[in-house]
C-alpha cells in the first residue's frame, strides 16, 4: 500500500508542477534546469533521514531475531571435601560437573518475539511516512525556489519599466513641462524595486540551499529550476482528502505498535508463570573411586513478585494506543483541512486577478502611458498606475505559491493527485 501512497504523491506532484515536455525549456531538457522529479529522486536517494530510518529497520531487525534466541545452558563445578592430603595436596575432594538449561513455558518466547514483530514492523511503517514527509518537503522547497525565480523575474520587469520612465522624466524637465523634484522622485522610485528584487535575490539563495540540504547536498549544484508555475488544479472534495488521510503511513504505523504492545502486554502476564530449570549432574566420590549420576529439577515459587506493576503499566499503553493515534489523526486531519482552505481561496484569489483585475490595472496604464507623454497625467499617476499593475501581478505570484504549497501539503498528507484545470 505504501509504494501505491508515495507514487501517488510523486505522480501528482510532477503533473501539478512540471512542465509540460513541449513547453520546457532547452535547457532543462539537456539537464541545466532542475525540475521536480529530479529534485525527488535525490532526495530520496541522498538525505540521510531516509539512511538513518533504514538503520532504524535493522535495529529492530536486529532486536526480533534475538527475541527468538532461547537461553543458554549453565555449566557449572562444585568440589567438595577438599583439603590438605599427606603430602600437602588436596586429598578426599569430591567433584561435580552439572549442566542445567532452562525451559520458557507459557509461551514467554513467542510473545517476546510477537513484541519484537511489532517493533519492526512499526520502524518499516516509520521509514515511509519519514519518505513521505521527505517528498512533501522537497515539493515545498521546490515551489519556494521556483517562487523566489518568479519574483525576481516580476521586479525585473518592474525596475526595467521604471527606468525607461527617467530619460522621459528628464526630458520634461528640461522642457519645463516638469520639475527637477519628479527627477528625484522617479529615481527613488527606481531604487526601491531595486532593493525589493536584491531582497527576492537573497530569498531565492535561501530557498535553493534548503532544497539543496534536502536533496542531500552541502551546496546547491543545480542551476536554475524549471517548472510551470501558472498550473493549477482544483482540489477534491474536503472530505475525500480525509478519508485518504487514513492511507498515510503515519496512521498505519499505529496498527503495527499496537501489536508490539499488545504482546508486550502478553509478556508482562506470562512473566509471573514460573520456568522450569533441568540439570544433569555427573558426580565423582573419591573414598570409593565411583561415578554418579544426578538429576535435579528447579521452579521458582513466585509468590512475592506477582509483576502486578509492570502488567499495569503494559497494560495502560496498550490502552493509549488508540488515542494517540487518535490525535494523530487529529493533527493529520487539521492540517490536510488548512491547506484545502489554503488551496482553495487561492484558487478564487487567483481567478478574480486574472480575471478582472490584472487586465483593469494593465488597461489603466496603457491609457496613462499614451496620456503622460502629452502631458495629461502627472508624474504620481503614472507611478501609481504602474505600481497597481505590479503589486496584482506580485499578489496573482504570491498567491500561485501559497496555491503549491498547500498542493504539496495535501498530498504529501494523502498521496492522492488532484484534478487538473488550468485557470483563466
């Protein structure tokens, strides 16, 4: 079920941000671009998570095969008798060689390796929920680099629009049509979308180290990353999300503790039986010069420690099983419903920005440009027409973020793809 969950979440991650194969780039397709499926294959193949998790498994491997282990014999010697002979050597000495085995009874054996079971099993259910985790990350760091790209493509545009307007600003000015102080004004105009596009440039160093570290590198070695960002998909229905959630590995891993604990539980009753202890004896008597040989049979008599703490305590995590797992599925459940609120209200935010208000600020400006040149409009009109053009298509790139990133959240949580649909 876990390969179905994690190919999933791959499949629908790829179709939601990747490219379409006509459309990307050359440079992607000859490898100088990273695009998602890259950037999750090594993820998965180089973060150490993934290798500490399946250390975890072998461990627990480890600790099952040696719950199967039965109880080494005792081997022991006793001498008795002895003392100094006539000639100041032990003299009269009787000795006996004993070997004694003991014997589990009750099922002791079989419960500890029950427990032991249930220990491994949970540890492999750990290693694909911690792969799961892992390929939602990488998603979110993937969409944060590809963010931060767009950004600075976006204020590009910003700053290059701002500065064709200073030659235009001088020239008025040197017509008398303007005043020196619009001069100042445009350039700190000009300065300020500067400095907001070296800020989106530290970002995306930010947001390409991170998605460096989770593909298991120290730096990043990729150039730049490559995905269509303006796709979007509608996302299924509330409900259909949380009931996928109860396929996620995090949840299943509860079913595998709660036999581990359940035969810690058994463990716990059975210690109380008592075992037996066989030994076979070979005794030598000196006076006669014979041989014997010995039988013995040992039970503890368990009247005083009854193991009444330890039952109770085995008994009361078992019982917490359920409500762990309950408000694990508690959290799982509020977090999948954030981020198909998340999604969804972009959804509406991005389909009213492109929809009515990008085309009614690019409109205004393409009249306040014709306008300015004649001089109908002032120099703070035409900023403001333009700083409303670009602080919608900011918001419409803000917004497409916000929309990845709860996309990725939804199904590294569920596993399931969502439906396409491209906006408007």
């Amino acid at each position: 079920m876990i390969l179905r969950v994690v190919g999933a979440l791959c499949a629908a991650l790829l179709a939601v941000h990747a490219p379409p194969a006509a459309a990307q780039p050359s440079a992607a397709r000859s490898g100088a671009g990273l695009t998602l499926l890259h950037a999750l294959q090594s993820a998965v193949a180089s973060n150490p998570r993934l290798t500490s998790a399946e250390r975890a498994i072998a461990m627990a491997d480890g600790r099952r095969v040696q719950a199967g282990a039965l109880p080494n014999p005792t081997l022991g010697v006793e001498v008795d008798n002895f003392g100094s002979g006539q000639n100041g050597v032990v003299g009269g000495a009787e000795f006996t060689l004993q070997v004694s085995q003991l014997f589990e009874l009750g099922g002791k054996r079989d419960a500890r390796v029950q427990a032991a079971l249930g220990d491994y099993d949970a540890a492999r259910w750990e290693r694909e929920a911690t792969k799961l985790e892992l390929l939602s990350e990488t998603a979110i760091a993937f969409v944060e680099a590809m963010s931060s790209q767009r950004r600075i493509q976006i204020l590009d545009r910003q700053v290059g629009a701002l500065e064709k307007l200073v030659p235009l600003m001088q020239r008025r000015v040197e017509a008398g049509a303007s005043s020196p102080a619009e001069v100042s004004r445009m350039q700190a105009a000009v300065g300020m979308a500067r400095l907001d596009r070296e800020r989106a440039r530290l970002a995306l160093a930010v947001a390409r180290r991170e998605l460096a570290t989770l593909m298991g590198s120290d730096a990043p070695n990729f150039g730049s990353v490559v995905g269509n960002f303006g796709l979007i998909a509608r996302p299924a229905p509330l409900e259909s999300a949380i009931r996928a959630i109860d396929d996620n590995p995090q949840l299943m891993r509860w079913t595998a503790v709660r036999a581990q604990r359940d035969a810690s539980l058994l463990s716990a009753r059975l210690k109380p039986l008592p075992d037996i202890t066989a030994g076979l004896a070979l005794r030598h008597y000196a006076e006669t010069n014979e041989n014997a040989v010995r039988l013995g049979v040992s039970i503890p008599i368990n009247v005083l420690d009854r193991n009444t703490g330890a039952i109770r305590e085995a008994q009361e995590l078992a019982r917490r099983t359920e409500a762990e797992r309950a408000m694990n599925r508690l959290t799982l459940v509020a977090t999948v419903a954030k981020a198909h609120d998340a999604a969804t209200a972009a959804l509406a935010q991005v389909d009213l920005l492109r929809r009515l208000i990008l085309p009614a600020a690019r409109s205004a400006l393409q009249k306040v440009e014709e306008g300015y040149g004649q001089g109908r409009f002032t120099l703070l009109e035409i900023l403001d027409a333009y700083r409303t053009v670009f602080d919608a298509e900011l918001l419409e790139h803000e917004t497409l973020a916000s929309f990845h990133t709860a996309v990725a959240t939804i199904e590294g949580l569920t596993g399931s793809p969502l439906h396409l649909a491209r906006t408007r």
